[in-house]
C-alpha cells in the first residue's frame, strides 16, 4: 500500500526531487500510518466513520483511565495493515494534552516506537 510522505512538523505533503508528491517507504510508511490512525478522531474520516479513536464518545470529559486511552490507541494502530502488535505505554496528560509511545510490530517482525 502507497503511503504519501508527510511533513511530521506540519503533516503537510512533501515533494521528491522531480517536484511530485513522495510517497513514504516501508517500514516509516507503517509508523506514518499509525500516527495518522491514532490521531484521528471517530467520526472525522468523510468515508468511513466508524474509524478512528472516540475522543468524543468516550474519552473526553469521561474522566477515563490511562489504560482505557491506551486500549483505544492499540486498537487504532491495529487497524494498519501489515501491523500484527501494538502495546501503548508512558500516558502522561500535560496542558490538556495526551501523550506517550506506541510499539508497534509489522508483519515483517520490525518494531517501531511511534510517539504520538
């Protein structure tokens, strides 16, 4: 699966040499996808919205548990394709913020820390 290269300080699109759009390679494809998995919001993706992690119905303002963001942020990463394994870990919550690291594991076996 093709991946468009994003900018990680703007999550803008990026150029290659020829002034095309990049495309990202494996295995930062799948880490790039897992960003984008874990920081959308159910309900925003147009075509499909059931996808995302439920921020809204579920998380905030809910007072839920670190392990409950967690749950719902392996479970966002696991709906990358060629992703097998993801395990959350170092929550913290600062300036109304979440923040922490995902691992993740690709079919081929690689392990990527993801931090979102």
């Amino acid at each position: 699966m093709d991946t468009l290269l994003l900018d990680p300080a703007s999550w803008d699109l990026l150029l290659d040499s020829h002034g095309n759009v990049a495309l990202a390679a494996k295995p930062y494809a799948i880490a790039q996808d897992v960003a984008s998995a874990v920081k959308l919001f159910q309900g925003e993706l147009y075509y499909d919205q059931a996808k995302g992690v439920p921020h809204f119905q579920s998380i905030l303002g809910a007072g839920q548990s670190p392990l409950f963001l967690a749950a719902q942020l392996e479970a966002a990463a696991l709906t990358v394709p060629e992703v097998v394994d993801a395990q959350c870990s170092d929550i913290s919550y600062a300036d109304r913020r979440a923040s922490g690291n995902l691992r993740v594991i690709d079919a081929d076996g690689r392990a990527q820390n993801v931090t979102f």
